[in-house]
C-alpha cells in the first residue's frame, strides 16, 4: 500500500455524527494499552496521527483516520480495563455494538491482541461477536519486539490454538516499535478493503 495522504477526520460520540462519504472503513480494535494507536501510526509512517495515551480507557470515541481520499483506518475505544467501572463497560458495548451492527461501510475488523499474554478473555468474546455478526476479522498479535525467541514460538502457539475454532484471518505478529509485521498487515488490509 502506498501512503500518499493521512488525514485526522474526527473523533465520533456515536453513529449519528460519522462521515457521510461512504468510503470502506476497517476498524482497529482492542483491549486499552494494546497497542491499537501506535499501529495505526505506524502503519500510516505517522508520529501522532492516531494519539497513544498511557490513560487506559479514557479514549471513548470512535476515530476517523482518512487514508488516500479511499478508505478509513477507525480506532475503537479500548476494553478490559481492570479499572473500569462496570458502568463504563456497558456504555463501551452499546457504543461498539451499534458501530458493528450498523456500519455499512465497514470491511472488516483488525483485532488486536498482547503477544505476550492474549489472547484474553474479552479478547475472545469480541472474536466470537465479530462471528456472530459475520463481520471479517483478522487477528494482530502486538508488541512482539518484546518477546524473545522462546517467548515468541510459546506466544505462536498459544494464539493459534485459541483462536483456531473462530473463522479469522491471522494471526500476524506486529511490532509498532520496530515496524515487523508491517507489510503483510497492509497486504491483509488490502484484502479487506477489496
Ligand atoms: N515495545 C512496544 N511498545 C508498544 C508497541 N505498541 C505500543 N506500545 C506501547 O504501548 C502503550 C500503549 O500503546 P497505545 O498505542 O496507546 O495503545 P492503545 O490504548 O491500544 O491505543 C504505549 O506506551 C506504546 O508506546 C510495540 O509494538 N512495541
Ligand atoms: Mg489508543
């Protein structure tokens, strides 16, 4: 994928205020401090475009990255914050579950995931709604420069043996820190997007 132009369109409460151009969106989503921001920079050569936040959970919108005037890269808010309030976790569900239920223009959904400790439970339970939904997801393993080659075989087959009862593409090992994985996740987007 060539970059020419990324663009930040917005930060969206809820579905009513999204853009109206009706470009093909792929949305990006994840537990908090997963690591989803820093991989949009990264994927779009980008220092601050998608904002990396060390305040887990405060990120409650929706955000609109316009990629080449052709697509839009959306970063969901984060969930599975211990820290949460239970209230805050309802209104994230609502708030994600109109956006998959009622996004016509929406391709399919990168799932993010912590190579050294995921998938987690709620990671899952998004998997299995995206099933449900029957809207296409490709599972990302982040953070991989942080794993050692031991740490890396353990983290592979740990992930493919939890996710292999669901239909999702993946997964791929990613580092936003040294940009591996980069090439194929844009090749995977692509896919999507066609
Ligand atoms: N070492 C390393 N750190 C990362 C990587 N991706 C994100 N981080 C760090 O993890 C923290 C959370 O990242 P962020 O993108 O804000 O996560 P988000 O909450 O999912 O959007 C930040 O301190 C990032 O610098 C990565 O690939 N490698
Ligand atoms: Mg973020």
């Amino acid at each position: 994928m060539k970059i020419k132009e990324s663009k930040f369109i917005g930060s969206f409460a809820n579905n009513t205020q999204l853009p109206k151009d009706r470009l093909p969106e792929i949305a990006f989503a994840g537990r908090s401090n997963v690591g989803k921001s820093s991989l949009i920079n990264t994927l779009l050569a980008r220092k601050n475009l998608a904002r990396i936040s060390n305040t887990p959970g405060k990120t409650q919108l929706l955000n609109y990255i316009r990629v080449n005037d052709a697509f839009y890269l959306v970063d969901l808010p984060g969930y599975g914050f211990a820290k949460v309030p239970k209230s805050e976790k309802r209104r994230w569900r609502l708030m994600i579950d109109d956006y998959l239920k009622e996004s016509p223009y929406l391709r399919g959904v990168v799932s993010l995931i912590d190579s050294r400790h995921g998938p987690a439970n709620s990671d899952l339970e998004l998997i299995s709604w995206l099933a449900e939904l029957e809207i296409p997801c490709l599972v990302v393993a982040t953070k991989v420069d942080k794993l050692n080659r031991k740490q890396f075989n353990e983290s592979q087959n740990r992930i493919l043996q939890t996710i292999e009862r669901f239909p999702v593409h993946g997964p791929l090992f990613i580092s936003s820190a040294n940009g591996q994985g980069k090439k194929e996740l844009w090749q995977s987007i692509s896919n999507l997007l066609e």
